[in-house]
C-alpha cells in the first residue's frame, strides 16, 4: 500500500492521532477517504476521455486511408473478402422430413 511498511504506517497512525487527536480522527480518515475517491472518480473519467479521444483519431486515420485518391478501393476489397469466407462455409444440408407439409 504505496510503499509504506508497518513501521512506517504506525509511526503515521501516531502522529495523525497525536496532532488531531483520537476524537476527530474517524471523521478525517472519512475525509481523506472521500477525497481520495473524489481523485478516482476523476482520474477514470479522464481516461476514458482519452481513450475515447484515441478511437476517433484511429477512425479518422482509416477514414483518411480509405478516401486517399489512388488507394485501394475498400468496397471492392470487402466483397472479395466476404465472397471468400461464403465459399469456405459449406452450406448447411436441409433435411427432408417426408411431410409434404
């Protein structure tokens, strides 16, 4: 826990009971626990800006890539692809149940 031993954790419990005493030391671990989580709270809201910020710019590079004039054309490219994957797949067989239904 932040590279503090246990020596060093009581010689901290000490002093924080020494300086605010042992009758509002609860509500100020409270306080530096609200705190702390305030500072969680807004280091993971920025992350996930920046993540968010990163996929659009990723998005932007291919949208750039498939638009540049002389490139090669993606349309073409994903029907090829989706044509060789149908001819891999076997067709699944129908059975007849002899049910003229």
């Amino acid at each position: 826990m932040f590279g503090i031993d246990l020596p060093e954790f009581l010689l901290i419990l000490f002093v924080a009971v020494v300086v605010i005493g042992p009758k509002d030391l609860p509500r100020a671990l409270y306080m530096v626990g609200k705190f702390i989580r305030k500072i969680k709270s807004y280091t993971s809201d920025i992350q996930k800006t920046l993540d968010q910020i990163m996929q659009e710019g990723e998005l932007e590079d291919i949208v750039r890539e498939a638009n540049k004039p002389g490139g090669e054309d993606l349309q073409q490219k994903i029907e090829r692809q989706i044509a060789a994957e149908q001819k891999e797949k076997p067709e699944p067989e129908v059975k007849n149940s002899g049910t003229g239904a």
